[in-house]
C-alpha cells in the first residue's frame, strides 16, 4: 500500500570568454542536487522559531506514544533539514526497528547517509524502500542522485525517468536529470528539463543557475545572463551564482556588471578561488564600486 506520509523534503516547510573554460568547469562542477530549502540558521529568527517549535511538538508526541514509528520519522525529518544528521539518523533507526516495512523511512535515512556521504548505505536503502513500495518516487529519485555521483549515468537516467513517468509534476526529478545530461554535454536536453523544473517548483534559485551554466558552455550568453539575474535575486548569498554571473557579462563584454558580480561572490567568500581569477582578469580594484544591475 502506497505511504501517505510526509516526505523528508516536505515537514520542514509546515511551522564562460576566452581563457575561463578552467573557471566554467569549476561552475559547472559546483551544480546542486537539491532544490530543497537551507537548513534554518538561528538568526533566521522566523523559520528557527518554527524549526525549534516543531521539536517541542514532536517531542512530547514521541514521550505519550513512544512506540509510534510516524512520529520519530517525522521528527527525523527535521532534524535532517537543520543539519543536525545524527539525531535523525537515530530516529529513522528506530522507526524502521518499529516498522520494517516503513519505505519512507528507509528513503529518508537514505538522504542523510547520501548528504553525509555514506552512498552505499544510501544506494541501499533507496533499494530497500523501492521493494517495499515500487511506486515510491522519492527513492527512485534518492537512488538515481546516488548512481549519478557513482558515475552510472544509465542507472540514474533510468531512476529519473521512473521517477517522472510515476509523477510528472516531480520539479526534483526534472532537475536531477537535467544535471545529469548536463554532466554528460547534452545541453539541449539539459536545458529542456531545467525549463520544466523551473515551472513545477517556483521560484527557486538553482535551475536557473544550472540552465545558465547550460547555455554558457553552448555560447548563448545573454539567456545565460538573464537566468543569473534571476537568480542572484532569488538568493542573494548564492557566490556560485554571483560568479557564474560575473562570467555571463565578462563574455558580453560589460567588464563593470562582470567585476560587480565578483565582487559580489568575495564578499560571501573572499576565499573562493573562481571569483578571485574573474575579478582579476576583468581588472577589478578592490575599494571601487561596481555596478550589479
């Protein structure tokens, strides 16, 4: 039977010019996996609040019924999205010891050994989920960003293409598979798929990065351009996107916009090596203003 319950990456939303090519492999090695929001930071006063609040709550469900396996999955998924994976990884743990049966824990758990690193156990456990539930999108997709960072880019596509044909509307699945054709330079399809994530997930920043990554190595620099001025709109603190930028106008020739978007990304990193390369190679001082839009 189908699992209704709430997904990790749904609880917490409850309470390139000549002589970059070196520099646009770095952008292009730098792609997300997720479209799933930041962990909270505890000067993010609203979303902290609630993050702290939904733990208040969880608790004191898990102390009146402490054998309910929903509950320590649910509080597993937020301590997945702020960070804290240990603590999930114990309460998944112990919701699949009082159900084995449970795939979305297993799917979870999955994610956290994926963010941490541990792919094997990952790939596992997305395999584990998907015999429990042969429909359940979330592992095939889970499982496909495993194969994609093992390097079995036909497993991957196959769990992406799963993944969408069960449910078409899934943005992740689009995403995840645009940057797996990404990866492998069929930018046309690449860019198909970011175009249709950006219209299933909203206003989120990483597809239009990736998209725009996408058409700088096909030389479309100005959609590049466009895509990163949305972009650094969306997130501001994005240095990745701030230096794709800068690259987008240093190949249309505005060094003044290209070194502002440089700055832009040393003022959130002035230790990331890419920015520092662009900003010297466009000619900026550091101490002038450049403009950004």
């Amino acid at each position: 039977m189908k699992d209704d319950r709430p997904t990790l990456q749904r609880i917490a939303r409850q309470g390139i010019a000549r002589g970059a090519a070196p520099l646009f492999a770095v952008l292009l090695l730098a792609g997300c996996t997720t479209l799933g929001n930041p962990p909270p930071a505890e000067n993010d006063a609203p979303l902290y609040a609630t993050a702290q609040s939904n733990l208040t709550s969880l608790n004191e469900v898990i102390e009146k019924h402490p054998d309910d396996p929903q509950a320590y999955n649910i509080r597993g998924t937020v301590y997945g999205e702020g960070g804290r994976n240990e603590q999930a990884l114990a309460d998944f743990d112990k919701a699949i010891g009082l159900d084995p049966n449970y795939a979305q824990a297993y799917a979870n758990r999955a994610l956290i050994y994926r963010k941490t690193g541990r792919l094997d156990l990952a790939l596992a456990d997305d395999n584990k989920a998907i015999a429990i539930d042969a429909n359940y999108v979330p592992a095939y997709l889970g499982r496909g960003i495993v194969y994609r960072e093992q390097g079995k880019s036909s497993q991957a596509l196959g769990d992406f293409n799963k993944a969408i044909a069960l449910k078409p509307d899934n943005g992740e699945a689009y995403y995840n598979r645009g940057l797996l054709y990404q990866s492998q330079h069929q930018h046309p399809f690449a860019i198909d798929d970011f175009t249709t994530a950006m219209a299933l997930t909203g206003q989120k920043s990483a597809p239009f990065v990736a998209r725009a990554l996408s058409y700088l190595a096909t030389d479309n620099n100005k959609a590049a351009a466009d895509d990163l001025d949305q972009a650094v709109q969306l997130d501001p603190l994005d240095m990745r996107a701030w230096t794709s930028r800068g690259l987008a106008y240093e190949r249309l020739g505005d060094k003044d916009k290209a070194a502002g978007s440089y700055a832009k990304a040393l003022n959130l990193n002035d230790k990331y090596q890419p920015a520092v390369t662009g900003f010297a190679r466009v000619g900026g001082k550091f101490g002038q203003t450049y403009p950004t839009f």
